[in-house]
C-alpha cells in the first residue's frame, strides 16, 4: 500500500467529494470549500463558510449544497457564487450540524452533534434531519447517537454512522423521502452507555466518522478513533487500511481512495496549526 499526500497545508479536512474527476472538500478552521485535481492541482476555492463547512451535496440542477456548521444553517450556491440560506435548521437541531447526504431529488439529509462537544457537556442522542428542495425540515429519525457521514446506496438504503453508537444503522428510501425499516446494519461492539462523553469515549471501539460506497456496495468508513480505514461488505469488516495518521472521512474517485487527515480531530491544536492533509491510496 503506497499513501500519497495529494494536498497539504490545512487545518481539517472533512466532507471529501468525487465529482466531474475533481476532489471537493471543506477545510473546517480556514471556512473554505474546495476542489482540486487528484494530483493535486488546480486547486480552488468554491466557498466561504464563516461558520465552519461541512457535509457537501448537489441539487439536481447542479447548485453546491453545503453545511454551515455553528450556525445551523444549509447554504446554496447560486450561479453567479453567491450563498444564500437553503435551510434554518437553528429551530430543529440539537447541535451544531454535521454531514450530510443528497439524493437524486435533492433532499438532503443532515445529522447534529446533538450536544455541546467543545464545551463538554453531556452526551445526548439527536435526530436525523431531511431537508427538502424547498427547504423544509422534516425530522426523519431519532435516538441516533452523532450522526455523522452517510451515503445512500443503488437499491435505496441509507447508512448512518453512529459515531458514538459503534454501529452503522440502516434505513430504506421511500418515494417520498422517508426513512423506513431502521435496523443495525453494522455493529462493532457494544452500545456505548452513560452521558459522561469521557467515560463513553473509552466504550467506542470505531468511531465511525465520515463514509462512502465502493463499486460494489461495499462501504469504505474512517475510524475517527483508530487511524485506519475500514472496508466493509454487508456489514462485515473484510479490510483495513492504517496510513499512519488519523483519518476522518473517505471519497473514492477512479479507483482511489482518498482519506482527510489530521494528526487528531481536537478544535484547538486544529485551528492553530496547518496540518491537516488530504491522502489517496491507490486500491487494487
């Protein structure tokens, strides 16, 4: 395995995207989103996130869909660059939000911190937000324990990590945009117990952090907690990849698979410090 350092010099990145043969990202303390060539060239910047970008989709149109953190809030693109508030998810969520999934209609499906990390407060369990073209919020699931990367497979099943639940929860698609038949998809140990976020720290056996689909339906997840990427069928782990650096999210673009890296995901050393990375692997 030969990991390359694609692009450097940020300070964490998360939310990586293959789209048009470009790699899209949000670099979380610089607000920006971004793209560049898998050589690492060209590289752009698409947006400015005063508070803090995450989770990216695209409407059906082509308008960039992008997660507005702190302040709760979906923005969209508009032809001439301009962002305008899609979505106020302030009256909805628990936390600030998280990624997010985008479906071939549009809607868009967002998770929450559902607590205060940073400031140490309490764990708790949050909800799964859909967001209509017209900017509806809809609440789709509860008791989820930090929802975090998603991505919907062919045959119309969404999966959630559950960052703090050691699991992947599956949910099917209906027309209409709900979600239905909630099952375990994947698990990797025990339900974490308590709302000490301490305590229930050392009860994560994979923090399973940001996620996308191979080929073949399999699902490629990055373990937030373990420095390693994780490739699983039918909820089965069969692979694992340790790049020497925590990895944080995953995107597959032409056969290789490119990991956000960071030497860990703390807000503080993260802000201050430009060390944060985007690295490809190129798979068999």
């Amino acid at each position: 395995m030969t990991t390359t350092t694609v692009i450097d010099g940020l300070h964490f990145a998360e939310a990586p995207r293959w789209r048009d043969g470009r790699l899209w990202f949000s670099d979380f303390f610089s607000g920006q989103v971004a793209s560049v060539l898998p050589s690492g060239a060209d590289l752009r910047v698409e947006a400015l996130v005063p508070q803090q970008p995450s989770g990216l989709g695209w409407l059906p149109d082509g308008r960039l869909l992008v997660v507005s953190m702190r302040d709760r809030k979906i923005l969209r693109r508009e032809p001439d660059g301009t962002l305008a508030v899609h979505a106020d998810l302030g009256r909805h969520a628990t936390g600030n939000l998280n990624d997010m999934v985008v479906d071939p209609s549009g809607r868009a499906y967002v998770g929450n911190f559902g607590f205060d990390m940073t400031a140490g407060a309490d764990f708790a369990p949050t909800s799964l937000h859909r967001v209509d073209p017209d900017g509806t919020v809809v609440e789709v699931a509860s008791d989820l324990r930090f929802p975090n990367g998603s991505v919907i497979t062919p045959d119309g099943v969404l999966l959630v990590n559950e960052t703090f639940g050691n699991r992947v929860t599956a949910f099917d698609l209906t027309p209409s945009g709900d979600l239905v038949n909630r099952r375990v998809w994947a698990s990797f140990g025990p339900l974490p117990s308590g709302r000490d976020f301490g305590e229930l720290l050392t009860q994560v056996v994979v923090a399973a952090d940001g996620s996308c689909l191979d080929s073949k339906g399999g699902l490629w997840v990055a373990d937030a907690g373990g420095n390693r990427l994780l490739h699983l069928t039918d909820g089965v782990v069969i692979d694992e990849i340790s790049p020497g650096t925590g990895v944080f999210a995953c995107v597959l673009g032409e056969g290789t698979l490119f990991a956000c890296a960071a030497p860990d995901f703390h807000e503080v050393p993260r802000k201050a410090a430009r060390e944060g990375r985007i690295i490809s692997i190129k798979l068999a």
